[in-house]
C-alpha cells in the first residue's frame, strides 16, 4: 500500500516502523516481484520470514511463494496477507508440505519443517 497514505500513521515516512538499530539493514525496493524478488534472494540466498503483501492475483501469489519458498530457512515461516483471496496458499501448501500451515483472519502462516 506504498501509494495510500491512509495507512501510513500522519507525519511519519515509508519505513517510519523500522526500528533505528534496523535501518542499516532495511532497504524499500520498488517494482514487479517477478523483476526483483529472484535476483533478491539469490543475493540473500537464505530468509527466516519471507511476507507477501503485494499484488493479490492467483498469478503474483504463486509467483511469490514459489519463488520464495525454497529461501525459507529450515523453521522459517511463509505469511501472506489476504491468502483467502484465491487459491494460490493452499495449493502451495500442498505442494511444499510444510510443518504446518494455516489461514487465521486472512493471514496465511507456513511453517518450514
């Protein structure tokens, strides 16, 4: 929701909830996931969290969880907003099998075994 300010909290940036000691280690990448996200984690080559949040098509969230999946540490967690949307997040968790996975509140959560 980069372009709705209505979510942002009055007088604050993008990226205001970053704690101080983080920053260093945050950066705001803007753009298609299908352009960014590979060459993303290649470079980090392993993630604890990975969150979608982004366009809610059938198409992106695939894409999205696909691609991410295989980055998630070993215990690492998959979250999804919106996984109710479509069928993308139970067809992944069928086909990755995760530890466990649930949607709470619109709230996908894998868990990685």
């Amino acid at each position: 929701d980069i372009d709705n300010r209505e979510f942002l909290a009055p007088g604050n940036p993008i990226g205001w909830i970053v704690p101080e000691y983080l920053k260093t280690k945050w950066t705001l990448l803007l753009g298609d996931s299908r352009l960014g996200l590979p060459g993303l984690l290649s470079q980090l080559v392993q993630v604890d969290v990975f969150i979608h949040d982004s366009s809610h098509t059938y198409e992106d969230m695939k894409f999205e969880f696909e691609t991410s999946y295989p980055h998630i540490r070993s215990g690492g967690l998959l979250l999804s907003d919106d996984a109710d949307f479509n069928a993308a997040f139970p067809e992944c968790a069928k086909t990755f099998r995760p530890k466990s996975a649930r949607i709470i509140r619109n709230l996908g959560i894998m868990k990685k075994p």
